[in-house]
C-alpha cells in the first residue's frame, strides 16, 4: 500500500515532472537576490531548459555561498510570507538560514509521512522523537511527518535517557526516531539497568544524522529485535526526508518528484556513472519561499543500479560514506571514517564505541585505533588479547591500506554523549 501518487509514478513521469518543475524552480530562485545575480552572471535562462541534461549548465551552489547570502540573500519571496527559519549548526563563520513558507512546511510533512508510512508505520504506531529540536531540522521535520502520517507522536527530544526509557516502556512506543550512536549507548543503559533491550515495544528505528555502517545496523538490529531504517536529509533541502529505504532496505529511495540529485567527482564537479560513488548534488523542485540550485552537499555516496524489488522507480542512493571533509589522509592515503567502523563492528569481541587518533611522531604522521573490547572478551589472558589485538591491525591493514596502533580498551571507557558521536581526534596540529 503506498501512501500517494507520486510513489507509483514511472521514470517517464518523474522525468516529465522534474523538468516542468525545474523550470518554475529556476523562475521562483531568479527572484532572489542571490540566484538574480548568479543568473545573469552565467546567462542563465530558465525557459531554455528543455531536458533533465540542461542542468549541468547551471553554476553549482555552495555551503560559502550560503553563507555570504546570510540573512536573506537567497530569499525568492517576501518576509511576510515566511513562516518559519532553521539556522545551520555550524560553529565557524556566519551560519546558514533556510526559510520556509507555509507550503514549503506542508510539503515536507507530506515528504516526510510518505517515509514512514513505507517502511510500514501506522497511524496506529506510537512514535519517539529522540531528535534534537529547535534550530536543527531533525526534530520537527520528523515529528510533523509523524503526526501528518496520524501517530500519536512524543516529542522526547535528545538526551536524558532514563526518561527516554520511561516512555518507551509506559507508553507501549513502537517507532522511533534516533541517532545510531545514541542508539548504542541506550542499550549499554539498558544493560546497566538489567533490562534486555530486545524487550522494548520498538518494532521500527529511524536513523540518520550521522555515517553509520552495515555491520552497526545489524547489531542494533539484533540487540533491540527491531528493523533499522537508513535515512537522508540535510537542512539546505529541509532537513530529514530526502531520501528513505523501504521495506527492502537496499538502498534509499530519493524523492524525485521533490528534488533533482545528481554525482559527481569532488575534485571535478563532473558526472559519475550509476555505481560510483562520489559528491551528492541536490536541487529543490517543491519549495517556493528559498529554493535551492545545484547544491553541493558534500556527502559521497552513489546511485545504486536497477530496479528496487518495491516497485517504485524512484532512483535509490547508498547509505552515505561520510562527507568529503572527513577524510583523512595519512602516509598519502585516504582513509574514511566508515571504512574502521565496518571492520569494528563485523567482530563479536568489539564493544559498541571506538575512537581514532591521529598524531605526529617526528615527521611521521601516526594513527592510533581505540577499541573498546567487550567485557566477557577482555579478560586477564594477556595471549587472548594480543591475539584479538594482531586480528584487529590485521583487518584494518588489509581495508585502510596503512598499519594503524590498535589499543584494545575496557568497555565503556571512551567518552561517549548523548549526541552525535566523535569518531576523529587530530592532534596532528594546523600544518598537516
């Protein structure tokens, strides 16, 4: 059962939408100051697109160009017809401001019920919201598609974690939604506390926010018996919704009738084939007050060949691999983030948390792996642990090509929060 339309369209439809669409985007932006004048700038004229290619002509829109249009400068409508505003979380420089009409608001909602209802949740289901509110998108994007969708919907927000727990269980909760990090350190609570986290009501945990891997998934999967569900969002496209698995969980199906993404090489800007992974570039087709061209998120992930066994022909992307700001370069490798956690968390023996530390010893760059080790696998057999420690440098070796220093550490010894997780200290100081 779908829960409109748009699901069920074919690729001819959506194309047709799409560039129908992107032209009246491209009319409503050109109102803008900022668009007015890039616009003119590059000669850009909106009803000269005539196909879905047309778009690579168009100048991409970066995170610095958001910032120097700050306050306004992206504005295609009047202030008094604005409703609501997000503000970025970024902690340098002026930050960005996404506005939204009242349109804009009820549009995403629907966006957002479109995802929940897919993956299975209910009018019936009672839902969690364990998602920062406020200036962060995460929070209400989430609960108004929740209640747009008809749950009865509990605005928890993040942290405070035995009251998390209280609600869950006094109130039979049976959807959440959850960062995967957090999700770990709520099941070491549970454990603390004697409480299985299997025996939770949670049957669907809707996840983003942050790069998590497969292995992670399972592991919530198994530890809480529940269906993890991969989301995307980002506040310069509204925020959660972007994109969303279905049932299958093979892929995130990206809302077509929504928005244009495309892939592309980060060093180049020019397109990647389905399959390769590389920058995600986003176009808003459905928001009036601030649309949004071209923009370049930063994200890598890739289009996922063929046809999703759901039946729905809206292109799906991978789960994303982290931002192209996180990689680390060591010894004149690139090395991502996710690519330590797959291997972390495929073994038993390995706790829910690591940390990774790049340092310099001399004029050698270093890095140094933290694993927390479970605590029926750390015992006081010293061969044991250097034989897990040996399995652990060996994997690591052979997927980031470099031979990192593994340290083996107790459970629950790493700092860990109620937010997103620190996965990377630099100490490698400003000139590496």
């Amino acid at each position: 059962m779908l829960y409109d339309d748009a699901e069920k369209w074919s690729r001819e439809e959506i194309e047709k939408a799409q560039i129908e669409r992107l032209r009246r985007s491209l009319q409503k932006a050109a109102a803008s100051r900022f668009y007015g004048a890039l616009f003119r700038e590059h000669g850009v004229n909106p009803d000269a697109v005539r196909g879905l290619d047309d778009i690579r002509r168009l100048p991409f829109t970066t995170k610095k160009d958001l910032r120097q249009a700050y306050p306004d400068g992206l504005l295609a409508m009047p202030h008094a017809d604005m409703v609501r505003m997000h503000v970025s979380s970024g902690t340098t420089g002026a930050p960005t401001v996404i506005y939204h009409t009242k349109n804009d608001l009820d549009w995403w909602a629907s966006l957002m019920a479109r995802c929940m209802h897919m993956v299975g949740i209910r009018p019936t289901d009672v839902f969690q919201n364990m998602s920062g509110y406020g200036l962060f998108t995460g929070g209400l994007g989430i609960h108004y598609g929740a209640e747009r969708l008809g749950c009865l919907t509990i605005p928890a927000g993040a942290g405070n974690t035995k009251r998390q727990i209280k609600l869950i269980t006094d109130f039979n909760v049976t959807a959440v939604h959850i960062i995967p990090s957090y999700a770990l350190h709520l099941a070491n609570v549970l454990r603390d506390m004697g409480v299985d986290p299997a025996s939770l009501p949670i049957r669907f945990a809707l996840v983003g926010a942050e790069p998590y891997t497969e292995e992670a998934r399972r592991r919530l999967e198994e530890m809480f018996d529940m269906k993890v569900y991969n989301s995307y969002g980002l506040s310069e496209m509204n925020g959660p919704g972007v994109a969303f698995e279905c049932a299958e969980q093979r892929g995130m199906h990206l809302w077509e009738d929504a928005y244009i993404a495309e892939i592309v090489a980060p060093e180049t800007g020019e397109p990647l084939p389905d399959g390769e992974t590389g920058e995600l570039v986003m176009t808003t087709l459905g928001r009036e007050g601030m649309p949004v061209i071209r923009y370049r998120t930063r994200d890598l992930t890739r289009f996922l060949p063929g046809p999703c066994p759901c039946g729905r022909a809206h292109r799906r992307i991978d789960r994303i691999a982290g931002r192209c700001d996180d990689m680390i370069i060591i010894k004149g490798v690139n090395i991502y983030p996710m690519q330590v956690e797959a291997i972390l968390m495929a073994m038993p023996e390995v706790g829910q948390n690591y940390l990774i530390e790049l340092d310099r010893v001399g004029v050698m760059d270093q890095i140094t792996i933290k694993v927390e080790v479970k605590e029926e696998f750390f015992v006081e057999d010293m061969r044991a642990l250097t034989g897990l420690q040996k399995r652990i440098t060996s994997r690591l070796r052979d997927e980031i090509l470099v031979t990192p220093r593994v340290e083996l550490v107790e459970a629950k010894s790493l700092p860990q929060g109620e937010g997103k997780a620190k996965r990377v200290i630099d100490k490698r100081g400003t000139d590496s």
